[in-house]
C-alpha cells in the first residue's frame, strides 16, 4: 500500500528590506530611489488635490 506523505500548499512570506540589499551607486539602487521618489511626490499630490 502506497504511504502519501502531506504536502504543505501554505505558502510561506518573510519581510524583506530591499533598501538594505541594493548597492548604492548601482543601477538597482538608482532605479528603486526613482521610483520611491516618484511615488512619494505622487501620494503628495493626491493628498493635496484631495483639498
């Protein structure tokens, strides 16, 4: 007789900090400060125009 052993389907998330894992001055580390800084001023202007 077949012994099926249970398979975990639970998937498994872990914080990651991808700011600490980019290296500055690489093109990562440029790409990721423009867009965080592109999405910053976005909510400001939402935030604004909500007014």
């Amino acid at each position: 007789m077949a012994r099926y052993q249970p398979v975990d389907t639970q998937s498994n998330y872990y914080p990651i900090d991808i700011a600490a894992q980019l290296r500055s001055g690489t093109f990562e580390h440029v790409l990721h400060h423009l867009l965080d800084e592109a999405r910053r001023s976005d909510a400001v202007r939402r935030a604004v125009s909500e007014r």
